[in-house]
C-alpha cells in the first residue's frame, strides 16, 4: 500500500515576530541563566502589526513569561555537540543538548522574564518591559508565551550535572565607583543592583576562574572589564571578593571585556 500521509518537511522557515532590546550589548557578562539578575532589565520589541496587538490580548495578567528566541550571534553552523560546562568548572564536557549552551543544531533559546508592563497600543508596535533577562540585545524573538506555575515549576525535579545552587561572589565598589554609580543612576536606575547582580556571578569565563579562583595569589589585582547599558564597569579581583573601580562612558575605543 502507498502511505498517502504527506512527507514531513525537511526544514522550517520562522519569522521573528519581534526583537529584545536589553542592557548587554555584547555575550560577555550575561548572566547564563535568566532571573540570575534581577536587575537586569529590557524590553521585548513586538513589530506594528494589528493580528499581533490582539495575539497579546490579556497577557498583562501573567507575572512571567517565556520567551522564545535566537542567538543570533551564534551561527547553527558551527554547533558543537558537546561543550565545556561552566558550572563544572570549563573542565568536563557534556552534550550540548544536555546544557542550555548557546552552540544547539538549531540556536534556539527559552528564558522566564517577569512581566513589569504591557504597552499594547504603543504607536510603534506593542511592546512588554521584562526584567530578569538573559538575552543579548538585538535577539529576535520567535514567541511568547505564558508562565504557568502550575505546570511549568515541576516538583522535585532533578537537575543533574548542574547543581545548585549557583554560587555568589562578594561585590564592592570603590569611593569613586560609588560616588560615579549615584550620579548615573539619575538616568539609568538600579544601577547598582544591576553591576552588583552581574559581577556576583563572576562573569570571567570557566576556565580563567578554575585557573584563578578569586581566593588565589594569581587572581588579586588583576583588572576586568565589560560593557553594560551605555557603560563600561571595570573591577579587580581583591582580597578574594570583587571591587568595581570605575564606571565611565566609554569613547569609540574597543570594549576592554574579558581582560585579565
């Protein structure tokens, strides 16, 4: 007999029904998972369009959602099956659809955000102010959806090589990092809140960490950087706890993340 089913298609094409504008203009600092940072806020960029303005109709009565996206500065590619896990360290690999690595076959991602305001009837298409994110400015977002607690917070899940919970590092700031954090916080509030939650979770990459563990000889005084909103945080490893030194408006110069 011939089967009459139509053959599956080989392939999907999606489009992006909109785009995340958030605080991090480049991956390093992100925090790896969302809801890691508070503070860290953006805004979910819907396009002008009248079908997606009433696709969205009672949203503002969730306090989360899911956000499905793209890393886009990720190219499917390149996807490797199995990455250097940074809650292990950078030293033992796992498959990578065993992690929430970016490096997928296809680069998708989910993440949980909290739902601050829906602005539906904005002129230049609906727009949703979430905090919480984990994703680099400029992803496109492919859905949106509900958080239901209910059904999506399982209990007594297991969650295998990722152990929790996910270890903090003590945060200083400076004299004059303070006195720079308060002056800019008048146009960009919680500030603090956000350089405090991002550097807690030491955003230097695995392996430098496993080389150099913020107690170690090798890691006191060494200075970093990144780049966060329109600013440029620079810290030091001191005393076994992270001291912010300096926040500035950068020039045209490169960004200084990742710098040991």
């Amino acid at each position: 007999m011939t089967d009459a089913r139509e053959p599956e298609p080989s392939s999907w094409t999606f489009n992006p029904i909109g785009v995340a504008r958030t605080v991090f203009r480049e991956k390093y600092s992100i925090p790896r998972q969302p809801g890691l940072c508070p503070a860290a806020r953006g805004t979910v960029h819907l396009r002008r369009d009248a079908a997606l303005r009433a696709a969205l109709k009672g949203i503002e009565g969730f306090s989360h959602l899911w956000l499905v996206y793209v890393f886009h500065a990720t190219g499917a590619s390149d996807w490797r099956p199995t990455v250097r896990a940074p809650r292990l360290g950078g030293a033992e690999k796992v498959g990578s659809l065993a992690s929430r690595s970016p490096h997928r076959p296809n680069p998708i991602g989910i993440s949980v955000v909290e739902l601050l305001r829906a602005e539906l009837d904005h002129p230049e298409g609906p727009r949703l102010e979430v905090r919480g994110v984990d994703l680099l400015d400029g992803s496109p977002v492919l859905d949106v959806k509900p958080y239901l607690p209910y059904a999506d917070a399982v209990r007594g899940a297991t969650t295998g090589w990722a152990k929790e919970p996910v270890p903090r590092a003590p945060v200083r700031f400076s004299r004059k990092a303070s006195r720079l954090v308060r002056a800019f916080e008048a146009t960009r509030p919680e500030l603090r809140a956000l350089i405090r939650g991002l550097l807690s979770l030491d955003p230097r990459p695995a392996f430098q960490q496993r080389r150099m563990p913020l107690k170690s000889p090798a890691a006191e005084g060494t200075r970093w950087g990144f780049s966060v909103v329109d600013l440029e945080v620079q810290w030091e490893i001191r005393a076994g706890a992270i001291l912010v030194v300096d926040v500035f408006v950068p020039d045209d110069a490169p960004s200084v993340g990742g710098r040991g």
